[in-house]
C-alpha cells in the first residue's frame, strides 16, 4: 500500500494544480499523462474509473486540513481559537491557491458510487476519520444543545466556500476572514467570544503566504 499511496497523492497533487482557478470539474484522467510524467496504462490502472479522481483529491485534501487543524491545535490560545483559525486556513488554501471547490461535486452518491471498490472503500474511511474529527470540534465548542450546531455550522462553511469562489473574493484581504470567523462564532452559539483578532488574522495570512511561496516555486520549476 505503500507504493499506491505515495502514487495516489502525487497523483492528486497534479490534479490541483490542472484545476486551479476551474469553476467546472472537467479533469480527465487522461489528462495527467503528460504533467504527471506517468504512463496512460499506469494511470488508468491506478484511477479505474474517472470518479476515482475525484474520490482521491477529496481524501487527500481531508488528510492537508487535519495535518493543518493539529498544527494550530499546538499553536492557539483556545479551543476555539484553534478551530476558528482552521476554517480561516481552509478559505484562504482554497483561494490562495485558487483550488477547485470540491464541495461543488460531493458529497455526490453517484459519484462514489461510479468509484472502483479501492478508492471508494478509503474514500469512505477518510469521510468518516474526518466527519468524526469536526463533529467532535464543534459539540465540544458549542455553547449549548439547542439546535444542531454540527449540520447548522457545516452549512455554513461549505456555502460561504462556494459564495467566496463565485465572488473571488481577495485571499489577502484579514477583513473576510474576521468576518467569517465572527459568523461561525455566532452559529457556534459563542457570542460571548471574539475569537482571534484581526491583527492575529493578519499574521497568519502572512505566515501562511510565506510557507507557501516555496512550495509554488517547486511546482513551478
């Protein structure tokens, strides 16, 4: 499983960078070939069917954003803290980076349906790993039990990921991060909080920018 893995994120990440800045999932896995520097029939041995693409790129954008949640789970002030920096990340990856909004297509049971029997099995390990993690961020930070914070605070985040594509708002701008961690904080039922100001906002938008400029270069080269 090794070797299968390491070819499926390496896979992945040619897929991103092929679909930045798309609004429409039109990738083919034929069109790896060239920038992957992998054979069509390896290709297609590993990706049986053209969903398998995109059960692998929702696997491993699950696997970048629990990496990141631990980092600033080790790094805030709070719970709370930790969490509302999280989803900030996740907004700013997807624009930074311009990546394809995921979330446009799953979860799609056609789509994992039309999945060969490998990549829809660790598809589905890697939903439930991560459905369980954030499940448990927000009944741990919600104030109360009065209404189902967990479907009312993941509605939010996925509307306002595809609003913020639409809108192609700016990634750089710390007042729609502010903004949006102040909406989850209410829909937390934390109106007593403030969460992370907009100078510490401010400082993570460069600290993210930073790590990522050599990263772009390498793809780049």
């Amino acid at each position: 499983m090794g070797d299968w893995n390491k070819r499926d994120r390496y896979l992945a990440q040619v897929a991103e960078r092929l679909l930045e800045g798309e609004k429409t999932f039109t990738l083919r896995r034929s069109h790896l070939v060239a920038p992957s520097g992998i054979s069509r029939g390896t290709i297609y041995n590993h990706f049986p069917q053209e969903a398998d693409l995109v059960l692998a790129l929702c696997r491993h954008r699950w696997s970048r954003s629990l990496e990141r949640a631990e980092q600033l789970a080790a790094e805030a002030q709070s719970p709370l803290d930790a969490f509302l920096l999280h989803q900030c990340w996740l907004l700013w990856d997807q624009r930074f980076h311009q990546r394809f909004v995921l979330h446009r297509l799953m979860p799609n049971p056609d789509i994992l349906e039309a999945g060969s029997e490998p990549h829809r099995a660790a598809y589905k390990e890697a939903q439930r790993h991560y459905n369980d993690a954030y499940r448990h961020w927000v009944t741990d930070l919600s104030a109360d039990r009065a209404f189902d914070r967990v479907a009312l605070v993941g509605s939010y985040i996925r509307g306002s990921l595809i609003q913020c594509d639409d809108d192609e708002r700016c990634a750089e701008d710390p007042a729609l991060y502010d903004q949006y961690a102040y909406g989850l904080c209410q829909l937390l039922g934390r109106s007593d909080r403030r969460g992370p100001s907009l100078a510490q906002i401010r400082d993570k938008l460069a600290e993210w920018q930073a790590e990522s400029e050599p990263a772009q270069m390498r793809a780049r080269a």
